[in-house]
C-alpha cells in the first residue's frame, strides 16, 4: 500500500492501489482523512463559526473543541471580543454632536475675527494720521507750485504795456 | 449634492454646509475612535475634534481620495495621538484592570443577562484579557482591525487609508488574528 499526500487544506487523499483478490482485477479506492491539531482548529476558528466549512471539516473542528480545553477557551473567547466589538458598534455617537461641532467652529472662527482687530487696532490710527499728513502735504505742495514760463508768454505785449495810472476813473465818465 | 460640492461651498464661506458631512459621516468617526479608545465619552470628543480638525484643514483636501477616506485617516491619526498623548489611556489599556468601571461592568453584564454572579464575573474578566490583548496589537495590525472588524471595510478600502496594497492588508489581518490567538491562548495558560 502506498500513501501519496497531495490535497490541499490539510486534507490527505489516499489512492490506494490494491491488487484485488483473484482474477488480477485492480481495484483503486480513495479514502479522505482529515489530521486535525490545535493550530489546524484555530485557523479554522472564522470560517466554522460562519459555517464555511465543508460537512467533514466541521465535524472534525467540532469534535476537537469537544475534547481540547485550550482550542474550547481560545474559540470562546473569540466569540467574546466578537460580542464586545459589536457591543461597541452598537453605540451612537451623542445626538449633539453636530450642534456641538457648529458650536466650536462659531467660537474659533470668533476667536481669529477678534485676535484681527487687535492688530488692526495699532494700524488703523497709524494709516490715518499718515494718510491726512500726507494729504495736506500735498496740497501745500500744489499750492506752492510757481507759474510756468510759458503761461506769462501768452500774455500779449499791449496789455503788459498800458500804464494803469494812466487810464481815467470810471467814476469820471459817471459824473458827466 | 456631492461632497466635493459641499466642500467648495464651505471654502466660499458657508460654513453651515459643514453640519451635512458632519451628519453623513459622524458614525464612521466615532466607531473609528471607538475601537481604539473603548471608551463612548472619550469616542464622543474625539469625534467632535476630529470633525473641527477636518473643518480647519479642509482648503487641504485635495479630493484625490474620497472624503470619507480622507476622514478616515484624520480619525485613525488623531485615536493613535490620544493613546499615545494620554498616559493614563496608556495605563489604562495596558494593564485594563482600572477600567472595570460602571459603564463597563452594565455592559459585561448586559452580554451574560441570566447568569448567574460567579460566571459574570469570570466572563467580566474574560472581557478584559480580550480587550487587553486587542489593545496590545502592533500599531498597523490594530488599524486593520478597527477598520476591518468596526467599520466594516472591505481590504481594498483599508488599504486606501492606510497606503498601502491589498494584500499588506490582508497580510496584516492575518497576522492580528494570529497574535491575538497567541495572546489569548498565553493569558488561558496563565
């Protein structure tokens, strides 16, 4: 009899080659056996739990957690931390979360709009004075500025000659 | 109207708009928090910091992800900064016999209701090595199985968030379940 190993998932498929008694008739049978161990059982641990496991592997994981006390307690406590997360999955989160969030947001954009004025505080006084200081500076400036030469050129030559003492009062033409 | 839509509002100045991501998504956010923290107050104000968080960098969403991914991410970060901010959380965690408060113990018997005291509070103990040793996983292997076990993510999905490939994910899935098994099996023999 010959043993050949080949099946995956820890399955042995045993081909039996058997010489059939009488008449050189062969006959080839094939057996399934499962090894089950702990380490095997723990992996399987997700999969029997969501019944994933063909019958004969559920059978075996079964039956190993009836007789090891370490795989029995390991497989329990799975199942309690699976509890204890969907005990915690099933809180909600405070009902005013978002009233509370708005709120926060409210307070720290408050915050940043009254930490600006402060400093718009020093400045603002500072650009005032300066910008009316500048302002009457330019006025005097244009006040200030002399006639161009070109403007008393056009000036014409008759006018700049008459002699205004010479020219008689208005109040004389009046009197006649 | 898409979130995307929703956030371009916001950034023009309607900040109102916020409270409908904030209604979408708070679920995702406290469940998140709540796997790592077990704790509903503490889940409850990391929430409402994660989403304050989410308001005030939300001009650096860049929408190369989705928002819930993007959400994801910040709620994943901020859970880990607060384990590993708060020493007491980390005491609490790593030795979980301070945490069999009220709150705790109404649950524990919630779970075993018509039994009788004896097996409740073993079973209360049973609750502590398990929390114990979900707490005590790899940093990476304890991400997976938040978004895995708590929010109900597909690998793909776990593995946007984390940056990573699929079967990184599937690989650390693997292993968390392992080691969890080691540990529950170590904390039986003790």
């Amino acid at each position: 009899m010959q043993k050949r190993p080949f099946a995956k998932n820890y399955q042995l498929k045993e081909k039996i080659n058997r010489s059939a008694v009488g008449k050189n008739k062969v006959l080839f049978l094939t057996i399934k056996t499962v090894k089950m161990n702990c380490q095997l059982c723990q992996k399987e641990f997700d999969a029997y739990r969501q019944g994933k496991l063909p019958h004969d592997m559920m059978t075996q994981v079964e039956s190993h957690l009836k007789t090891c006390k370490i795989c029995a307690g390991i497989y329990r406590q799975q199942i309690l931390a699976e509890r204890i997360i969907k005990g915690e999955k099933e809180l909600q989160p405070d009902p005013f979360l978002t009233t509370r969030v708005m709120a926060q947001i409210d307070k720290l954009d408050d915050e940043q709009y009254k930490s600006a004025p402060s400093f718009i505080k020093v400045l603002k006084p500072v650009l005032l004075s300066t910008s009316m200081a500048a302002a009457v500076a330019f006025g005097i400036l244009i006040g200030n500025l002399p006639y161009s030469g070109s403007e008393r050129e056009k000036i014409p030559v008759e006018l700049t000659l008459i002699d205004d003492a010479a020219i008689e009062s208005v109040d004389v033409f009046a009197n006649e | 109207m898409t979130d995307t839509e929703i956030i371009k509002l916001i950034l023009q100045g309607d900040k109102e708009k916020f409270t409908i991501l904030v209604a979408q998504y708070q679920l995702l956010v406290f469940r998140t928090c709540m796997g790592f923290l077990h704790d509903k107050d503490d889940a409850d104000d990391l929430t409402q910091d994660v989403f304050i968080h989410a308001y005030q960098s939300l001009s650096r969403f860049r929408g190369d992800a989705a928002f819930s991914t993007w959400l994801y991410r910040i709620a994943v970060n901020a859970s880990l900064n607060k384990i590993r901010k708060s020493p007491l959380m980390l005491i609490r965690q790593q030795f979980s016999n301070f945490s069999d408060d009220k709150k705790e113990r109404e649950r524990a018997v919630s779970i075993t209701d018509g039994e009788d005291p004896e097996k409740i509070l073993i079973r209360d103990e049973h609750i502590k090595w398990v929390r114990k040793a979900l707490d005590s996983l790899p940093e990476n292997q304890r991400i997976a199985i938040v978004l895995s076990k708590y929010d109900d993510l597909s690998q793909k999905e776990i593995a946007e968030i984390m940056n990573t490939t699929e079967g990184a994910v599937e690989a650390l899935l693997q292993r968390a379940k392992k080691t969890l098994r080691k540990k529950l099996s170590a904390q039986r023999k003790n």
